[in-house]
C-alpha cells in the first residue's frame, strides 16, 4: 500500500512570522492576566469568600479555589485540543479568550459571603473553573501555531515568546493591584477595590480578540485540511496508539510536572511563604516578583534561543536540576533577609509545642466543615495562625492540654470539644492574645521591618530561583510541539502540559501551606516540589530523546 503523501509546508514569511507571534503573545498575556490576577488576591480572597474560618482554613480553602482553575484545565485541554485538531488553530484562539474574558469580568461583580452566605463561595469556585477550562486550551493553541509557523532552527526562540507572555501577564496582574490599592487606599480596596482589577480586563479582552480576529489559519493545518488528512478521532490517534501515547507519559513525567511545580514555586508559593510565614508587607513582595518577573521574559527567550544551538533536553534538565538543588537554601536565605528579627528570635528562643500525638490530626479540610477543636490542633493552628515556626513534642503523661513554650512563658490551650460557637471563638481570642504577648516578650516581631530586610537580597534570591524555571520553561513549547504529529499535536500536547501545571503545579501552594500548617516548619512544603523535580530529571535523562531542529511534518 502506498504510504500518504506528506502534506506541503507553507512557511510566513519573516515580518508576517512577527506580527503572529505579536499576535499570539498579547491574547496570551491577557489570559495569564485574568488568571493570575486571583494568585495576586488570595489574602482579599480568604477574607471575603471565606468568611467565619479560621485563619489557616480559610487561607488553605482560598487556595484550593485558587487551584481548581488550575484542576480543571485538562478538560479544557480535551475540549479546545479536539477542536483545534479537527476544525484548526485560530477558532479556538477566539473560544479561549472569549470563555476567559467573561468568567473574569463576573468575578469583579460576585457577591461576598457577607452578601450571599454559601453561594459566594459556590459562585466563586464555578467562575475560577471555567477560567481553567478556557486556559487549558490556551496555551496549547498558542505554542502550537507560533511553532507550525516559525522556522525550524529558530523555533525555540519565536515559541519563548509565548513562554514570556505569563510573565507579562503576571506583571500586569501585579501591576494593576499595586496601582489600584495606591489610588483607593488600603482599608477601601479590602473592602471593593479588589474588584476592580477583574473588571479592568474588559477593555484588554476588546483588544486581545481583535488582534486576534485579525490573524489566519496556521499554514502546517490548512496544508493538512487542504490534503484531507485531518484526524477524525484525534483522542483514539493521540492516546490509543502507543507511539503517542509514549511521548505524551514522557512529557508528562520527563518535564511538565516539574514544570508545575518548578515555575509555582518561584512566582507563587514564594509570595505565599514571604506573606504568611515571614510576615513581609504584601506591596513590597508584589513589588519584587514584578522585578523577577520582568527579568524571565528575557531569560524565556534567551533559553529558547539557547535551546536551538545545544537542544532542548540539556537546557530543561539543568532548569530543574537547578530548582532541586537551590530551593531549601535559597528559602533559608529568604527567611534571613526578609524578617532577621524573626529568624534570630526563632534560633533564639524556638517555640515548642507540647501535646498528646494521639490527639493532634492532619489539619487538612478542602470543604471547611470539619472542627478542629482538641487541644493539640487548637495550639498548632494559632501558632501557625502568627506565622511562627514550631516544634512538636510529646506531653508528659497525663497532660490534659497542649502546651505552647515560649522560653521563660508556657501556655495551656485547652480543648475546645465541648464548647459551643461562641465559647470557642472566645477561647481562642484569648489564647491569641496571650500567645502574641509572650511571643512580644520572647522577641518575636509581629511583621517583618523593611528597615531591617535585606530586600536586595530577598531579590537575588527570587532571580536565582528564576534562572532554574526559565531554563525549564523556555524551551518547553518547542519541545513539546517537536514530539507529536501535526494530525494530533493540538490534543496529545495540551493534556500533559496541563495536567503538569494544572494538577502539580496548580495545587502547589495549598499542599505546601498545609504540609507547613500541620508539622510547624516553614521549609517542609518544600519536599513536594523537590521530590517531584528529582523523579523528573531521572525520566527526561533517561528515556526523553532531543528534537531540535526536527520537521515537524515528517513525525509519524
């Protein structure tokens, strides 16, 4: 039997291949935007959808939400992936941006929990779903038609473009909070002025789907549609035969989830970790992940470019080598130089708790019903409440209630089982009150003092950890785009991607801030992304093959 002849290349030429990657980038900058602009706001988030929590629990539930766009992006990725594969690249474009653009905006118009009970949280969680949904298509499409545009020996630099879009996205996102809460004032914008950057993205959502509208179909698609090629079932083509199958089980575990992890670690669970554990200001932490994020759109390229003289495989490996290796010392130093106060009251005078282990439970609750009332987790989640570190010890036998050592102070907190609401909420009133006065004695600052922090250093800090996901992420959409066929790209190369990021990376900062919650070290959250980067490096090194250069109409 005759083999099908190869579809015809049609390649843009030079300023035609510009104005697609200008194209591509700004609509994708605008859905990182839309989508980033809820990381920037989880602390306003916990504390008007999640309204009568415990600190801990509203900021693990707040997460969570956070998260979910990020869980369901591999629906989209099939949805938007079966499309972009039968009826071609630019439609799909236009479904993203218009499903993101509308789930964005409602969110500025939703209703608090003070206004609505239950269904603000609801209506949230529904809204922050349909944003994943539309961004698991996204990125697919995009590095996709940069890619089946740009010529093969410098791919890898046009398709970082795409790469550079989240940070400008999440420039943006930062750089619309910080000017808002600037403008209306800290008080006002807790209380309505949040709302605003969600709504701002109407006039950006006018403005991506017009450039977009202006674009044409990828060339590598239409020579396929022209040719009658076109894949009938692309999930059976990309997920039924093991040819494809194989390279989409190695994109996951070679690189995508270290991707997740890698990359969320460095622009997210740092702003968690430097909030909520090292007490700095919100304003100067938006401040410094503004500054890291302006310097990985340039890395993004200079990666990609990179990766098309040495390959793809060498730069990613050493990306995450570099993150496994860097992220324990380097969250040390941001301990040191951004609250020294904190860090020297920690070596000090450390806080120790004392309680009955079989009384202490894994404070992890994802549909915040549960009541964590004994003595040991009343203890734990109010020192974890103040962002100081702890160390667990068993009770003497016969100990009733757990007990806090602050050098010199000991406090009992007793349980709160058989108490009623009110009984309970003043129990840990009290108990805070009493737990910051001996933390206050024992030296412990309340927040970190920019007068005293090594910020520069926080900063170089930050761009070490920017240079490992950089490396990582900038040669990723090349790579990815080089290890399937035409016919099935779009589908077999959304799904790894955004189960990679999705579902690794995106429930990152949750899982890390309850792993610290329940073991009271505020560098434990760190084995999750470390591990995941360790497994990643032995799959790409061993079973992931170089692509540089490669046709991408002549993979089979």
């Amino acid at each position: 039997m005759a083999k099908k002849p190869k579809p015809p290349v049609i390649e843009a030429p030079k300023a035609g291949l510009k104005t697609i990657v200008a194209a591509s980038a700004a609509g994708t900058t605008f859905e990182w935007y839309d989508f980033f602009i809820f990381g920037a706001l989880t602390s306003i988030i916990t504390k008007n959808f999640f309204t009568g929590l415990d600190d801990t629990t509203g900021m693990i539930l707040a997460l969570l939400t956070f998260a979910l766009g990020f869980l369901s992006r591999p629906i989209g990725a099939l949805i938007f992936g079966h499309i972009g594969d039968r009826k071609g690249r630019k439609g799909t474009f236009l479904y993203t941006i218009l499903l993101m653009g509308a789930a964005t905006v409602l969110i500025g118009f939703l209703p608090t929990y003070g206004q609505a009970g239950i269904f603000a949280p609801l209506l949230l969680v529904g809204l922050r779903i349909l944003q994943g949904i539309a961004m698991g298509g996204e990125y697919g499409g995009a590095a996709i038609y940069v890619a089946e545009h740009a010529p093969s020996h410098r791919r890898g630099t046009y398709t970082a473009w795409i790469q550079s879009s989240a940070s400008f996205g999440l420039v943006a996102a930062l750089a619309t909070v910080l000017i808002t809460r600037s403008v209306v004032g800290e008080d006002a914008f807790a209380d309505w002025g949040w709302r605003i950057p969600f709504i701002v993205s109407t006039l950006l959502l006018v403005v991506s789907v017009y450039i977009r509208a202006k674009t044409a179909e990828s060339p590598a698609f239409k020579a396929l549609h022209d040719a009658g090629a076109v894949s009938k079932a692309p999930f059976k083509e990309a997920f039924g035969q093991w040819s494809n199958l194989r390279q989409v089980l190695i994109a996951l575990f070679g690189f995508m989830m270290a991707q997740g992890v890698v990359w969320y670690t460095t622009f997210f669970y740092t702003q968690v970790f430097l909030e909520k554990s090292v007490r700095l200001e919100p304003a100067i932490i938006n401040w410094l992940v503004m500054g890291t994020s302006i310097l990985s759109s340039f890395l993004y390229v200079m990666w990609g470019a990179i990766s098309d003289r040495i390959g793809r495989k060498k730069v990613m490996v050493f990306g995450i080598a570099l993150a496994v290796v860097g992220f324990f010392p380097g969250f040390h130093l941001l301990a040191k130089f951004a609250n020294p106060e904190l860090d020297a009251a920690v070596q000090r005078t450390p806080v120790v708790i004392f309680a009955d282990p079989r009384t202490c439970t894994v404070q992890f609750d994802p549909v915040g019903k549960a009541q964590f009332t004994s003595s040991c987790d009343l203890a734990k989640a109010l020192v974890t409440a103040q962002g100081v570190p702890y160390v667990s010890k068993p009770a003497e036998p016969g100990a009733k209630a757990a007990t806090v050592q602050i050098g010199n102070a000991a406090l009992a907190v007793n349980s709160g089982k058989d108490l009623s609401k009110d009984e309970l909420k003043t129990l840990k009133t009290n108990a805070t009150t009493d737990l910051k006065a001996a933390l206050k004695a024992a030296g412990y600052p309340e927040k970190a003092d920019p007068k005293k922090a090594n910020l520069w250093g926080v900063f170089l800090v930050l761009c070490g950890f920017t240079i490992g996901a950089t490396a990582l992420y900038g040669p990723m959409a090349s790579a990815l785009v080089e290890m399937f066929p035409t016919r099935v790209r779009y589908t077999a190369l959304s799904l790894p991607y955004n189960i990679g990021t999705g579902w690794f990376g995106g429930l990152l900062p949750a899982i890390c801030f309850a792993m610290v919650a329940g073991s009271g070290n505020i560098f434990y959250g760190l084995w999750y992304p470390v591990i995941i980067g360790a497994i990643a490096v032995v799959v790409c090194v061993v079973f992931m093959k170089e692509t540089h250069g490669r046709d991408l109409n002549s993979i089979e």
